[in-house]
C-alpha cells in the first residue's frame, strides 16, 4: 500500500462582506465539498484523499472551531450539545427537522498582558445589518467563552460557576466582534442620540 501523506491546500476567497463573513464562507465550503464527494469515483484517479474541514487562516488569535445545531422555524438553539467537528454536527442535524449547522469559534486563553492583534476596519457595520445566522453564531460563541467547561476526562458541559478572567474574555470578545466588522477604525458618529432631559 502506499504512502499517505497530509498537506494543507490555501484557498483565497473574495466575497460580499454584507452577505457573510469568513467563518460562513467556511461553513459553506464544508457544505459544498461535502455534497461534491458524495458523488460516486468522482475522486478515484486522486487515490480518494480524506478532506479535512475548511478553516479561516488569518483569524486574530488562536482559536477553537467547533459547531452548534440552529432551529430555524423554532428560532432558537436545537439542542445545548456542542459538536467537536461537523461532520458530528450533520449527523446529529440529519436526525431533526428545520436544522441547520453553525460554526461556532471558542477563543484559546491567553495572558492578559498579551499585545492585542486587532486592526480596526475603516468602516464600522451595524449588528442590524448582520444575516441572523452570524448573529446567533457570536452569542453562541461569547455563551460557550463564559460558560463552556470541561470536566477531568475531557468532557464538555455547560458551567454556570466556569471560572475565566475578564481580561481574556473582553479581549476575545473584541476579536469576535473585529471578524465581523464591528469595531469602528477612527471615532464614527452615532447615527441616533438619545434625547437629552
């Protein structure tokens, strides 16, 4: 039998940024690769190589990709399970009705001291603007930074005494909110003020 061997492939994307950002892209092409290798043979002449999920290069910090099930028609979270890879997550998704996969990204913890990586964007987008899908991914993700923990045996549960610093999370937070333009470049004025009294 011969050799197997791994390779990391890059893929350049340009995409609308009011249409989705990178990690839906990623979700996207998952989705894409998947259907495209359930075609019988079509790989045959490649020694049928096994495909890794696709993941966004130049995320600011370390992170953790994992996935979550959304109920569309019941506009809430399917279950409180947290899938390690998608392929978990489609199964489980397969099993109900009007549910779709979301990847969800948990940032590693790193010394409060650390510099921070984020560039602002020159433009600062409105959470309005954002698909509901991507908004249900950032609270999902800021959810499982506070409460997502993990027992001696390495498995997963949901932790309403989790302990974390509030120095990570408001630096992860900013780096979540910063993926998804929401971090103004320069000062940007407030479209509406409150009225003053």
């Amino acid at each position: 039998m011969s050799e197997r061997l791994k390779t990391i492939l890059i893929l350049e994307v340009e995409f609308d940024a009011e249409a989705t950002d990178p990690e839906g892209l990623a979700f996207a092409l998952d989705r894409l690769l998947e259907t495209a290798l359930s075609t019988p043979g079509i790989l045959d002449d490649y020694g049928n190589p096994k495909f890794g999920e696709f993941l966004v290069a130049e995320t600011p910090g370390e992170a953790l990709r994992r996935f979550i099930l959304y109920d569309h028609h019941a506009d809430d979270l399917a279950t409180t399970q947290v899938f390690a890879t998608y392929a978990e997550a489609a199964d489980a998704a397969n099993l109900l009705d009007n549910v779709i996969v979301i990847p969800l990204w948990e940032p590693l913890t790193r010394p409060c001291h650390a510099p921070s990586t984020i560039v602002p964007t020159a433009t600062l987008k409105s959470a309005e603007d954002l698909p509901r899908q991507t908004l249900v991914g950032i609270v999902s993700c800021i959810q499982a930074r506070l409460y997502l923990d993990m027992d001696g045996n390495g498995r997963e549960f949901w932790n309403p005494g989790k302990e974390w610093s509030c120095c990570d999370v408001s630096q992860d937070v900013q780096e979540l909110l910063h993926r998804h333009g929401l971090v103004p470049g320069d000062e940007v004025p407030v479209a509406t003020e409150a009225p003053t009294s």
